[in-house]
C-alpha cells in the first residue's frame, strides 16, 4: 500500500520561496492597441509567465505611442515594490530603461526589466522565514492586563483583563515592513479588528467605542422576538458541555481510474461545531441580527458568542461588534469592557437568549433526540414557552450573579452537568 506523502513545515515554506522566486516579475511590458484605443501594462516573470494580478489596465488612451504611459507605468511598478533597472540598478530618469518591443499596425509595445526593491525582499525574507527562526515571546508592550500566549505558527492568543473571548494577534510583513495584526479568530477566518507598528496600537482599536455604518441592517427589539433558533450549519448532538457537534467525513475509496468526483464518509465520530443562529421571528432578523456562537474545548463548560449590536439611536443603522463568553455550567454571560454602556443590557439579554438555546438543546439531548428538531423551527410572534424557562427574574431581564466576573456578568441559566 503506498503512503500519502506529508511535507514538512520546512518543506512546505521552501517549496513556497522557490515558487515565489520563480513567477517573481522580471519584465514590463506597456502596450497600446491603436484600433480600440486600450492601453495597459503586464509584467512578466523570467519564464514569460503572466499572472492576472500582474496585469494592470490604464483604460481607454488615444496616446499613438506607449510612452506617454510610463510615468503611470513606473508608478504601478513602485507600488509592487519594484523598479525599472538596467543590469539590476535603477535608472536615474523614468524614461529610461525603456527599449521597442513587438510593434504591429494596430498594437505598440515597449519594454522594461524591473528588479525587486529593498522592501520587497525584505518582506519575502520574512514572509518565508523558518518559523523556529520567529522569537517565541514578542509581546512585550501590551496594555496593562492584557497577556499573550505563544501558539503555532507564528500565532498568539490574546487574553484581555475582562475576561472576553480570546483573539488572534499576528505579525505581517508588507513593502511598509512588518507590523501586527489583531483578528476575530483564526488569520483568513475572521474579520480584521486592529493594526498597527506595536502590539498596543493594534489593540487600542478594542478599548474604543467603535461603530460601523450598515446599509442593510435592521432594527428589531428585543421584545419582538422571544428566543434564538439555529440558522446554519445543522449540527448532531453529542456528549459534553457543549451539545451541538458534526459528523467528522473522510475521502471514501474510490479506484484510481475512475473519472468520479471524490465521495466522503462519515466515520462514526463527531466534534464541537459553531452555530449561526438569529430571532424567532417572521423575518429571519437577518445581518446583524444573526449571532455566531463558538464552542471551547469539550473538557470546558464555555463559549463564545458574536454578537452586533445597534450601537446608534439615529435614522441610520450603526452596529457595535461585541464578543461575550457564555459560561454554560454557571449560567453567566461576561462582557468586555469595550461594550458600550447603553448596549450592555441588550448584549446580556442576547446572552441570556444563547444559554437558553444551549440548555434546551441538552434537554434534547437528554431526551433521546439524535438532532436539533425544535430549535430549528421558527414561529413569527410566539412565546417561548413549555419546554424550558431560564430561571429568571424575568423574561428580558436575568438576575445578577452573586460573584462579580471581569466586564459585568448575569445569570441566565444553570444546567446539571455535562
């Protein structure tokens, strides 16, 4: 039986640098079509290969010849982090460097060698660096209570002082040179919250009171609607704190020579999955009323929530992003501090909404039911009533807890256990 071959860490990044190296640009080429009057510039790796973010479009010029276009040529050039040069030094004048390329009756093109810049191969240096060559600890101007903690891949989790969920921080590299990022999850899984040259100017985006404009948002009340309903990304249950998990598939075994799209198989084993889940009501409450709710580890009773709240009381629709940790074994929701005052009580009856769906899910549970079957339906204006109440003073308004949590915090539910 052959093995599947597995590439290392080390591999894997040379074999990225040597790919990097060889569709570099080396060449470029303005042109001009004289009979559509379209003028661009492309440039060209060593090998003649082009790719599509290397083609760059000036629009519609009624220049006879491509050498009025150089000036708009070079800056495109610059901004890639290249420059036109002549035995790989730059040229003193923009003009120059520049030779006849291929000339026809109806298309005129002249021709350039460009070479990469300082910064530019100072950001492939860094972008392609082992990563055992990374300093493990950088993290060393972060505000007071805020601490990071090393994870793989050039990644650190960042943990604030009131207790929220935890976010991502990572170094970038760019032709400005390399600075930090802060994201909502995972790089390339999440939305971009800060940046900046220091740790401290990427997080200073979180203590601020910060809004964003949205078009297509929605104003609903909290009492027009009286519970959360799964939206996406059906889930199973499944043991554990957390009670919502998906099947786990691998490739089935397909002979080599067939022509068939590859199957998948359920293996028979499940893991924790996030849920997407918005109001019970008519319209769906979609945008930014639909929350996203992530599950920790199996061995903890926590989770994380994201929630956007209305943050303006003007005509127009302004939402405040808030990350809250939903505590299911104590029934306590805990917001961060950057939640505006005015918004904390719609963010801690979201949450009390959150552990509801999770309470009544491990009632389903624990009542036999494979799936969600009731948390799923909608039903425009009904109570949320029958099968579970939180434990609260009211509907819209949990209790205070008694121990004070980081942030602000309420009770809205207590399960049993997992």
């Amino acid at each position: 039986m052959t093995t599947a071959y597995n590439p290392t860490e080390a591999e894997r990044t040379e074999h990225a640098r040597k790919r990097e190296a060889a569709t570099r640009p080396a060449v470029a080429e303005v042109f001009v079509n004289h009979s559509t009057r379209e003028a661009g510039m492309r440039l060209e790796a060593a090998d003649g290969h082009t790719h599509e973010r290397d083609f760059i479009r000036f629009g519609h010029s009624p220049s006879p010849s491509p050498h009025e276009l150089v000036p708009d040529a070079v800056a495109e050039i610059e901004k890639r982090g290249f420059f036109v040069s002549v035995n790989g030094e730059p040229v003193e004048a923009p003009q120059a460097g520049w030779y006849e390329g291929t000339s026809q009756m109806t298309r005129t093109t002249i021709r350039a060698d460009i070479s990469p810049s300082r910064a530019y191969l100072d950001m492939v240096k860094h972008r392609y660096a082992p990563r055992e060559s990374y300093n493990p600890k950088p993290v060393v101007d972060l505000p007071a209570g805020w601490t990071a903690e090393p994870k793989p891949w050039g990644l650190w989790e960042l943990n604030g002082p009131d207790g929220g969920a935890p976010l991502t921080l990572t170094r970038r590299a760019d032709l400005a040179g390399v600075h930090w990022v802060l994201w909502d999850g995972v790089p390339y899984d999440g939305p971009r919250i800060g940046e900046g040259n220091t740790c401290a100017e990427a997080i200073a985006s979180l203590t601020a009171e910060l809004a964003a404009f949205d078009m297509y948002g929605i104003r609903l009340g909290l009492d027009e609607w009286s519970a959360y309903r799964i939206d996406a990304w059906p889930a199973v249950y499944g043991p554990g704190w957390w009670p919502f998990r998906k099947h786990l598939t691998e490739p089935a075994a397909r002979p080599a020579t067939t022509l068939q799209m590859p199957e998948k198989t359920r293996t028979g084993r499940t893991r924790p999955t996030s849920l997407r889940i918005s109001p019970n009501c008519a319209d769906r409450a979609w945008r930014n009323e639909y929350a996203l709710v992530h599950p920790h580890r199996d061995d903890l009773p926590t989770a994380t929530a994201l929630l956007r709240l209305v943050h303006s009381r003007t005509g127009r629709i302004d939402t405040h992003t808030v990350h809250i940790v939903l505590n299911i074994e104590d029934g306590t929701v805990t917001l961060p501090n950057s939640c505006p005052p005015h918004l904390r009580h719609e963010a801690e009856v979201k949450g009390a909404r959150i552990l509801t769906l999770i309470a009544r899910g491990r009632m389903e549970r624990e009542a036999g039911i494979p799936a969600p079957l009731a948390l799923t339906e909608y039903a425009p204006g009904a109570a949320d009533t029958g099968q579970f109440t939180p434990p609260s003073t009211s509907k819209d308004t949990p209790t205070t807890t008694s121990r004070a949590l980081p942030g602000g915090s309420s009770i809205c539910v207590r399960p049993d256990g997992p």
